[in-house]
C-alpha cells in the first residue's frame, strides 16, 4: 500500500468505535473519511476472532490486508475445527474463495 498525504491544518473529527474509519477535517471545511491501517488491522483480526468472516473479508480484501491471516490467527481452530466450513459458509462468493485460496502460503504473517 502506499501512504497518501494531506493537506496541512487537516483535523482529526472522529474515530467510529464500530468501524475502522477516521473522519478528517480539511482546511476548507470539507470532512473526509480514511482507513488507517493501524486501526484496521486490529479491527479485521477481532472479526476474525469473532468468526465474522464475511465481513473480515470484505474489510481485508478491500484495504489489501494478506487473507493468509484467516489461517495463521489460529490455524488449528481454522483448519482442524469447523473454522473452514464457516468460513466457506460465511464469505459463499466463488471469487472471493479463489482469491483467498490464491493468497495461501506457507508462512506466518502473524511473525512478520
């Protein structure tokens, strides 16, 4: 990802407790809606944890977040407890379990 710059005076307005946005005022007034990535992170792993997994899948594919993590939170939970079949349940689009399927690899994102 790449970091993405703002204009100087910008504000800080709010922080959604139940959403991983920040909403920023800018100089002229106009307020904007970002998703910082130390806010995300946490916010796609407690969903994880909560076995929301439709929609961490939505947050983590959006804001490019590695699907590896579906598996290394608690591999196994994931793969020897009924974690898969939620999680198939759960996400149902055919692209969206070729793309997680695609982003397996043998590693620990967690360790990074």
């Amino acid at each position: 990802y790449e970091p993405r710059n703002l204009e100087r005076g910008s504000r800080v307005v709010a922080i959604l407790p139940e959403a991983p946005t920040t909403v920023l005022q800018l100089p002229r007034g106009n307020l904007e809606g970002i998703y910082p990535r130390a806010l995300v992170l946490p916010f796609s792993m407690h969903l994880i944890e909560q076995e929301k997994y439709g929609q961490a899948m939505e947050i983590m594919r959006r804001q490019k977040i590695d699907l590896n993590l579906f598996c290394d939170m608690d591999p196994v939970h994931f793969l020897e407890g009924d974690g898969v079949a939620k999680f198939v349940t759960a996400v149902g689009t055919i692209d969206y379990l070729n793309l997680f399927i695609s982003c397996l690899f043998d590693g620990d994102i967690t360790k990074w």
